[in-house]
DNA sequence: CGCCTAATTGACAATGATTCTCATTTCCGT
DNA sequence: ACGGAAATGAGAATCATTGTCAATTAGGCG
C-alpha cells in the first residue's frame, strides 16, 4: 500500500483551523456554514473529503449522533481515549480507561475475534447544563 | 402522558417473528425484503414503524454501522449489555462487563454528568469467519 | 355477530446527509 | 515558467429514513 501524498491547500489548512476553534463535536453542514460565514467558504464536497481524510489518519475522532449524523472533534489526545459527551452543549471530555481496554481484549480474545476496534461513548448532561 | 395502546396486527407480528429468525444485527432495509421473499409482506413504513416503536420499549438493540445505517437485533438478555460483532457475518455475541459499568458510572460522576447512558461495541473478524 | 372509530397500514413523495461526476483550478517538483 | 497529478466545487445522484394521507383493520360495545 503507497502512501497517499498529500498537498497543502488553504482548503484543508481551514478545515482544520474550524475544527480547532470548535470545543465540541461538529457535522460536515456545521463546519461547512461555519466556514461560509467567517467568509473562508470551502465547498461541502471538500470538506467532507478532508473530514474523511483526517478521520482515516486518526487526527480527528468520529461518532454518531443518535440520529446518525457522523460528527468530528480534533482532540488534545492523540492516544486512544473515549469521550464525555453533553447532550445538550455538545461539550466534549476526554476519558481514559485502562480496564475498560483490558475488559475488551480479554472478552474479544475469549470468543475468538480477531482485529477488534472498539466504540465507547457517554452521552449526558454536563455541569453546566 | 397518555399509555400507548398497541394493537395486534400481523405485520407487527412478522417483523418480530423476522428478529427472532436472524441471529445478526439486521437493518430495517434487509427485514423488508426478507419479509416480502418469504410471502409475509410488509410495507417498508411499517418495518420502520415497528422497529422505532420496539427500539423505544428496549425489545431491540439497536446499533449504527460504520456508515451510519441503523441494525436491530432481539436480543436473549433483556438486562443492560453490550455486543462483540462480526464486521464479515454480522453475528453477534453478547456480553456484559460489570468493570465498564462501574468505570462509566464514576468518571460521569467524577466530572458532574447527570442522566448518563453509554454506548458500547466492540467489532472484529469472528471465529468463523 | 355487525358497527363504529381510532389505530394501523402502505404506496409514494419528500427530506437530508453523504457520495459521485467531471470540468476547472491549483500545487509542486523539475 | 511548465506539465501533470492532485484537489476543488457545483450540481447531480444515491440511499436510508421520515412524512403524507387515503384505505384498511383491530377490537370494544351494543
Ligand atoms: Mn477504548
Ligand atoms: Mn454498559
Ligand atoms: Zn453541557
Ligand atoms: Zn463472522
């Protein structure tokens, strides 16, 4: 497998920036129209090529709204971690935990499953909320 | 609030006679056309309907693929737990992890969450497969 | 039993997120 | 600057899911 060879364009170089700048985790359409207001307009194709692109690299963390919607967070973390999600500010924190990874590899393991990847999310209402 | 009333039909009947059948997560799309080839048929609506209305009463499980597309299961625990599922076969193993369920349960409470629900899957390539 | 009526159904349209197309533009190594 | 591959974007296409609404049906009641 070649390595993909990737360019610098003011394109991707905003969708980042936007990412950034955002604390919770944001759709494509919000980014999109967030972009389009700071008059940095990228095109909606664009900027789900690059969130695709980014999300394949893990230098952005995907989930799933109740409703399906995939939404990206650009994260302090670079290690695997999960998220703290408020439901209703969207606000993001970023957990840890060791036995949570332990428990999944020995369930995996005891039942025969190979090249296990693993989801965990906590949907709640923050402090602040 | 009122109490729904819920009568008996047979399309309510063969969607969940279709759950039981399937050992796998299976989407709303995939129930329709196994209804229709073995002669029940049912109307897509109605499999959406009565899948909505099952998920709600927690008779399904429900779950998004990775590309966001929602598969259901009846499940033989009617008691909170999570899923090992074959990304290949679709089978599915249940399993429940009272360490998780702790580990949720303190760092929600350690950073003031409140009404917190947990999603939690673990995808692999089975025994089988 | 028949009746009545509200719940349910289903064909079809509408929605909305995501992906595809392809002509045009833009990097970037030479 | 040049040339070609990569990236972009406007719009069309896809596809799961939801909405509409007229026709059907379950089930309580007399
Ligand atoms: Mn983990
Ligand atoms: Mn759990
Ligand atoms: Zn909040
Ligand atoms: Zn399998």
């Amino acid at each position: 497998m070649t390595e993909a060879v990737r360019r610098q364009t003011r394109q991707q170089a905003a969708v980042l920036a936007a990412l950034d700048a955002a604390a919770e985790f944001v759709s494509a359409q919000q980014l999109h129209s967030r972009l389009r207001d700071q008059g940095a307009s990228v095109g909606l194709a664009t900027v789900y090529r690059t969130l695709t692109a980014l999300a394949a690299q893990d230098e952005v963390d995907v989930l799933r709204t109740d409703d399906g919607e995939a939404v990206y967070r650009r994260c302090a973390s670079d290690e695997h971690h999960h998220h703290l999600v408020c439901r209703v500010c969207g606000r993001a924190v970023e957990v840890d935990g060791p036995a949570v990874e332990d428990w999944a590899a020995r369930v995996s393991a005891a039942h025969g499953f190979r090249d296990v990847r693993h989801t965990l999310e906590i949907f709640g209402t923050c402090d602040r909320c």
